[in-house]
C-alpha cells in the first residue's frame, strides 16, 4: 500500500481538490435525480392508482435512502480523518467494518420493512385499493435494500480517499442500468406485458446490484481494498461507535428537509390546488438548480477530513473559505437566472394560468434563499467530516422547526401562499448565516477554534 499517496488531499491545491472532487460529483447527483423522474415517468403511464400508490411510497424511501446516506457520511468521516492522520492500517480497518456494518444494517432495515410493510401503509391510510400496489413495490425493494446500504458504504470509502470520479461512476452505472430496465420491466416489450409499479422496484435492484459490483470492482484497484483479514484485527465496539456516531445525526439530518417541505406542502394545501402545483413545480426546478451546492456538500468532506486529521487546520480553513465563496457566488447566479426566466419556466410545467402564476411566484421570493442553503449543507458536510454530526443536526432541526413551520404557520393566515415561499426563504438565510457563523467558529477563522479532534 503506497501510504505516502493515500491522503493526497492534504497536498496539492485546495482549489484544485475542490473543482477535482465537485465536478464529477454534479454529474454523480444529475444521474440519480434522473433516476426519480425516469420512475415517475414510467409508473405515469402505468395509471393513477400507480401514480398515488407512489404518493405513500414515496416519503417512505427517501427515509430510507437518508439513512444509507448517513452510512456513506459516517464511513467517509472516519477513514478520511485516519487517512489525514497517516493511520492507513487502521483506516483499512475501519474501512473494511464499515462496509460491513452496512451491510449488516441493511439487512435488519430490510427485514423490519418487509414484515412491517403493511401495517405501515395502513397507519399512513393508504386505501385498500392501493395497497396491493403498494405492496408490489415494497416488497422487491425491502429485499433487495442491503445492496443499497453495502453500496453507499463503498461509496463512502472511495470518498473518504478522495476518488471522486470513481464514486461517481457508481452512481451513474445504477442510473444508467435503471434508466434501461424501467421501460422494459414495468411496461415490457416485445410483447411481453411487463411487471407494471414492481417492475420500477425491479429496476432499481438491479441499478444497485450493479452498481455494487461496480463499486467493489473500482474498490479493489484503490488504495484500501476489501479485505476479510483486516475485520479480525478490527476492534468491532469502537469503530462501530466512531462511524454511528457520525452516521446516526447524518443520516436524520438529511431527511429534516423533506420533512419540512411536506408540512409546508400540507399548509398551502389550503390556498388550493394551483398553488400546489406551483409550488411542487417550483420545487423540480429548484432540486436542478442546487445540484452544484448538493454537489459541493459531499465532496467537502474528503477534503476537509483529511486535513483535519493531518492537523492541517489552515488548509481545511481555506477549503472552508473556497466552498463558501462559491455558495455565495453560485447561489446569487441561480437565484437571478431562475428569477429571470421564471415566466418562461413556468409555461413548461403547465398551460394554467393559475399555475403559472402560483410557480412565478414561488421563483420570485424563495431562489433568493439557494446561497443561504448552499452555506448549511456545505457547513453540515465539514462539520460531518470532524466528528460534528450532533452539531449539524441540531442546525438542522433548528432550520425547520424554530424558523420554517412556525413562521408558515402564523403567516399563512394573513399572507396566504407567500408565507409558505417566505418561511423557505427565512429558514435558508437564517441558517445559513449560522451555519456560516459556527464554522467560522469551529475552524478558528473567528475566536479559538480548530483545537483539532482525535482521527477515530
């Protein structure tokens, strides 16, 4: 093992780490976006009850899907930091458990959804039609999750060496496979009739089953490799800890958001149907506009992990200082050109002019908000990376329950929609002025931070 390259993120140029690990990262994070719209696509055209049976399975993966996140935060963390550190031994270690803790956690999560699916769907009042539906999706994908968790924890070793085109090319080898199944799986072809909704499931086990073996193939030719021998020298209690701890508060902090987003979504349901739209629509554009932000947020880690681990405080700083810079500049770019054209985006989603108006609407007040967001996921990506992840969620849970739902709440009365677009644009600049604030803090850019943390 060539030791003196492996935490080649603590030499060289920050900027250059910076746009090396973003830019493959942006293509990384369009290609699984991609994958959601191509199921809503396709299960679209299975008919409605396809369409609102999605509606109830929806939040369900994407809480799911946050805690496979949290995994690939957690391992990234601490085999980046030991990497920084020049503890290559221990960090092909912890490396080697991670992957299989999530292995481990997949198949319990697994399991659980499988024998709870339908008590679940019942307590979410799904109906009674819907549920078979339901079903036919649920139960290929609560089979087939732990090649998502084992995949994200591969993923989150790559990351953590700073191999950010090979992390990439296991996102875009899932998307790609489901982008060519799900057409033929859930409509079928050449006469066959296809699975209808489980075949979009089907598709997506097969998007993570390849994406896993491409994941292990790119693995074994890195620096750490997958090695069964090293789990025996592991000490299984402390890296367990080490990487849920970072992995646990990461992984809730990730499904806040969405959480949040459908409490605002419930509120504006009582301003009608077209605000609705608007919003929903809005919300599509704004998930395309982030992506560079999204982007920015989990290649930050690598980099400021090693050098955190490496005491290199001045270059995590300037990382700090580069990432944020961008959000700023980034953030106001898309602001203005969303602002701009907003009538003009609007028309593509609909021919209403109620709905029109609603999107126009949310473009004119909540894009101002996209830096301010930029600033807390990135800030939560560098305090995730030094062993802050209690840190970042309470951030997080601050965002959406001290300034987002309780302004919309007392608002919408008075203001009707605009509260919703409002409270989104507060709770984005307010924490991202904090998030902003407490890094400045933790990295000693202001007062006595950077004191430094042990490379668990």
């Amino acid at each position: 093992m060539a030791e003196k390259h492996i935490a080649r993120l603590t030499q060289g140029s920050i900027v250059g780490h910076l746009v090396g690990q973003t830019t493959p990262a942006i293509i990384g994070i369009y290609a699984i976006v991609s994958v959601g719209l191509t199921d809503a696509y396709f299960i679209g055209r299975v008919g409605g009850d396809a369409l609102a049976a999605v509606s109830f399975i929806f939040p369900v993966i994407t809480a799911l899907s946050s805690l496979g996140v949290g995994v690939m935060v957690g391992v990234a963390s601490v085999v980046s930091r030991l990497l920084g550190a020049g503890n290559a031994e221990q960090a092909v270690r912890r490396a080697n458990l991670g992957i299989v803790l999530a292995m481990m956690l997949g198949l319990l999560l697994g399991l659980t959804l499988f024998l709870l699916r339908q008590p679940l769907f019942r307590l979410m009042q799904a109906d009674d039609a819907l549920l078979p539906l339901i079903d036919d999706y649920m139960t290929p994908y609560a089979i087939g999750f732990p090649l998502l968790l084992m995949m994200n924890g591969i993923n989150g070793v790559l990351r953590a060496q700073g191999a950010a085109k090979r992390s990439t090319t296991i996102l875009m080898a899932y998307a790609l496979t489901n982008l060519v199944f799900d057409p033929i799986l859930i409509d079928g072809a050449f006469g066959w009739q296809g699975f209808g909704i489980a075949g979009a499931s089907y598709a997506t086990l097969l998007g993570w089953l390849v994406g896993l073996v491409t994941g292990f193939t790119l693995l074994q030719k890195s620096q750490i490799r997958f090695s069964p021998a090293s789990l025996g020298r592991a000490h299984w209690k402390d890296g367990t800890l080490a990487i849920f701890r970072v992995a646990t508060p990461a992984a809730f902090s990730n499904s806040i958001n969405p959480v949040g987003l459908s409490i605002l979504t419930a509120f504006l349901a009582s301003e009608g149907q077209a605000a609705v739209a608007g919003f929903g629509a809005g919300g599509r554009l704004q998930t395309f506009a982030v992506v560079p932000l999204l982007a920015l947020s989990s290649s930050i880690g690598g980099i400021v992990g090693q050098n955190w681990g490496a005491k290199r405080f001045d270059r995590a700083r300037s990382a700090m200082l580069g990432a944020g810079s961008f959000c700023l500049l980034y953030g106001l770019a898309a602001a203005c050109a969303l602002y701009f054209t907003r009538g003009w985006l609007a028309e593509r989603f609909s021919d209403d002019p109620q709905v029109i108006a609603a999107t126009m609407r949310y473009l004119e007040i909540s894009v101002w908000g996209y830096a301010g967001y930029g600033l807390l996921i990135v800030c939560n990506g560098a305090l995730n990376a030094i062993d802050r992840a209690g840190t970042t969620l309470l951030l997080s849970l601050a965002r959406v329950l001290l300034v987002m739902v309780p302004m919309a709440w007392i608002l919408t009365a008075s203001m009707g929609a605009d509260a919703i677009y409002l409270a989104e644009l507060c709770c984005n600049l307010a924490a991202g002025a904090a998030a902003m604030v407490l890094v400045a803090w933790v990295f000693g850019l202001i007062g006595h931070g950077a004191k430094g943390h042990s490379a668990n």
